[in-house]
C-alpha cells in the first residue's frame, strides 16, 4: 500500500476530531460568544447536516477535477476555515465555519476513499477502507479527548488551531506523493481496479444498483444504531451502571479503543470474507445491544460490553462502507461520497430516535434499545436482498458462477 494512504488517513483523523470534539468544547464557546448553549449547539448540527448533504454533491463536483487537485482543495478549504473559526468572534462566521469545513470533509473523504482504492490491488478495498476509517477511530481514543484538553487549558479555539495544524502533513503528502490522476492512470484511464473512470453520468447511471442501495441503507441502519448509544453512553454508565463520572472518559475511549479494533477487522476480512463478517457480525451485534441494555445495571458487564459493541459497530460498518465501493466500482467517487453520506444520516437519526425515547419508562436504557431495534430492520433487509440474490442466481444457472469468480465475495445484502 503507497505510504500516502496512512497520511491520507491523518487528515481524516483530524477531520474526525473536528466533528466530535464540539461536544467538550460547547460550553466554552456559548460564554465566550454570548451565547445560549443550544445556540452553540447548532454548530454540531450543522456539521452534520452539510456531511449528509455535501457528501454526494462534493463528489460530483470534482468528478471533472484530478484526484490531487480535488484532495487539496478539499483539505486547504477544511484548514483555513478552521483558522477563520479560531480567530472569529461572530456566530453566524463560526457557523458558517462548520457548514464549509463539513463540506471539505465530506468531499475530501468520498475522493479519499476512491484514491485509496485505486492504488491498491482491486481485491484490497476494504484493507484501504479501514486505513482511513481508522482515523476516525482514532479521532474518537485520542483526537476528540485532546481537544477537550486544550479547551480546558487554553480555550475553545486552540483546539481550532490544533486541527488546522494536523492538517498541514496531510497537504504536503497529497503534494509530493499522490499522482495527479490518484491512481486513474495515464491519461484517465483504468486505475489500479481495472474499471476506467466514468463521467458524471456513468457514475450517476453505476448508483443505480440495487445491491449499493441495500448496502448504503444497511449502513445507514448500523451508524445509526452505533451513534445512539454511543452519544448517551456517559448517563447510562453514570446513572444505570452506577460508574462514576470521572470514568465516563475511559468508557468513552473504551468505546473508540473498541472501534479501533473493529476497523482493523474489517479491514483483515472485509475483501475476502465480507459474508462471514456480516452474516455472523450483524446478528452478534443485535445479541449485544439486547445485552447491555438489560445488564446496564452491572458496571463490569457495561465494561465489557462498551468494547465489544464498538468493536462489532466498526467491524460491520466499515465492511459494508468497503463493500459499496465494490457494489458501485464504476462510480468510486460517487459512492464514497454516497457511503459517507448515509452513514452520517444514520449519526444524526440515531441520536434523535434515542433523544426522543428518553421520555419512556426505559429512561437511560432507552437508546440501547433503540440500537436493537434499529438492527432488527438491517437484519431483515440483508435476509430478504440476500434470499433474492440465491434466487436470481439459481435461475441464471451457470452464468452466476462465472460473475462470483470474476468479484469479490459478496455480502449477506447482496
């Protein structure tokens, strides 16, 4: 794998601690501004809702552009929004801030994900997926934590000039080691996946697939169920598992530690055992959310389960984000930024679902369920896509075989 994919994966560690680290930070910013802290608030949500609707819109916007320019232009947009932010003291600038640099970040990363894949053996996409999913996961163990730190020590905006300054290896890797095609090859033709780039159209006509669009909602599905939880995992632990709060930062970290692991599963198995990974993974993952929410009151089952639950959310969705890039291989950009898209549907739906069913009796297990419930459809769809799938293979007969040779093992959504 060329050394400037792990770099490539820095700048998402930085775009990732971005996203997250507003939570430890929007105290901080509501007094300096003057701000009500809902006010505040909304500076996640917009972050949220320009990744859910940047994504794909960023994509096609540099379908036209060489990879390199693309990749830069993402990522020198991202940093210096980031220093406007950490020198602004206006709200409506700040704001604005966050709608940019989440548009940064989405087509960064969906442009990201289609370099990455085509430098690399064309049965090696979800090795590369989990390169740079891994540094969202370590946004999570170190970035999001350090934030808070400098916050605390320095204020809101050195956290700004933190992300913008990790940025910085970032660009000078996508300067002196991307190609200028990212991996199309000469002239735009095949990259290192053998499927020669489409224009705006092949790539719009490739999404049409129904096996992507089952993946893209599986995905959805899955984030959503990780992110409910995981954003009212401190008053389940503190209230329903009776840990102090003090510890709320190592559970969280536990949880990203988790992630971390179930990246680099996915990214072990996710090119050539995708089915297994998802056929066992996505019903384990059912089991421990049923779990946990009926022994949240037993701090060392939460222990283990906040691990195991973080570990089997990022095994699967990773898998699946790797396996659109193969449902979709003549539309690479497109469907990174389609996957990205969905998956941050699903981290604003999630928590919405588990904020709303607070008000039950369930009281703080009340997100937990709803991450099972969330499961319960994903499980039914990939079952249902799947047994279409061996239909329409057996009435194709022989020529089934043929294409299984000529992909990747499929997943159960197929």
């Amino acid at each position: 794998m060329p050394f400037f994919v792990p770099l490539l994966g820095l700048a998402v560690f930085a775009q990732g601690t971005s996203e997250f680290m507003l939570s430890g930070l929007l105290p901080d910013i509501a007094a300096d501004l003057h701000l009500p802290l809902s006010a505040a608030g909304s500076l996640t949500s917009a972050f949220a809702v320009g990744m859910s609707v940047g994504a794909p819109l960023m994509a096609l916007l540099s379908l036209r552009w060489p990879r390199r320019r693309a990749l830069l232009t993402f990522l020198i947009a991202f940093l210096l929004v980031h220093v406007v932010g950490a020198l602004t003291t206006s709200y409506p600038v700040l704001l604005a801030t966050r709608v940019v640099a989440a548009l940064a970040n989405a087509g960064f990363l969906a442009v990201a994900l289609a370099t990455a894949t085509a430098v690399v053996a064309p049965d090696a996409k979800a090795r590369a997926t989990s390169v740079l999913l891994g540094g969202t996961t370590m946004a999570c163990i170190a970035g999001v934590p350090a934030g808070a730190y400098l916050g605390e020590v320095w204020g809101w905006r050195a956290a700004f000039w933190a992300v913008a300054l990790v940025s910085l290896p970032a660009v000078a890797a996508i300067v002196w080691a991307v190609p200028a095609d990212g991996g199309r090859g000469p002239a735009h033709g095949a990259g290192a996946d053998g499927v020669p780039p489409a224009g705006a159209r092949g790539e719009l006509r490739a999404l049409r697939s129904r096996r992507l669009l089952v993946i893209l909602l599986l995905g959805a599905l899955v984030n959503g169920a990780t992110f409910c939880t995981f954003t009212y995992l401190a008053p389940l632990v503190t209230e329903v598992a009776g840990i102090g709060v003090g510890w709320v930062p190592v559970m969280l970290a536990l949880f990203g530690l988790g992630s971390f692991v179930g990246v680099g599963i996915g990214g072990r198995l996710g090119d050539a055992r995708p089915v297994p990974l998802l056929a066992l993974g996505g019903p384990a993952l059912l089991v421990g959310w049923v779990v946990l929410a009926l022994a949240a009151g037993s701090p060392a089952a939460v222990v283990v389960l906040v691990f195991v639950q973080g570990t089997l959310s990022f095994a699967v969705g990773s898998t699946l984000v790797s396996q659109a890039l193969y449902a979709a291989a003549g539309a690479p950009t497109l469907a990174g930024g389609c996957a990205t898209a969905t998956l941050n549907v699903g981290a604003a739906l999630g928590p919405w679902l588990g904020g709303a069913a607070l008000s039950t009796h369930l009281g703080y297990r009340a997100p937990v369920w709803v991450s099972a419930s969330l499961l319960v459809p994903a499980l039914l769809t990939a079952a249902v896509a799947a047994a279409g799938s061996r239909s329409l293979r057996r009435t194709a007969g022989g020529g089934g075989d043929a294409e299984r040779r000529e992909q990747p093992e499929q997943p159960a959504g197929a």
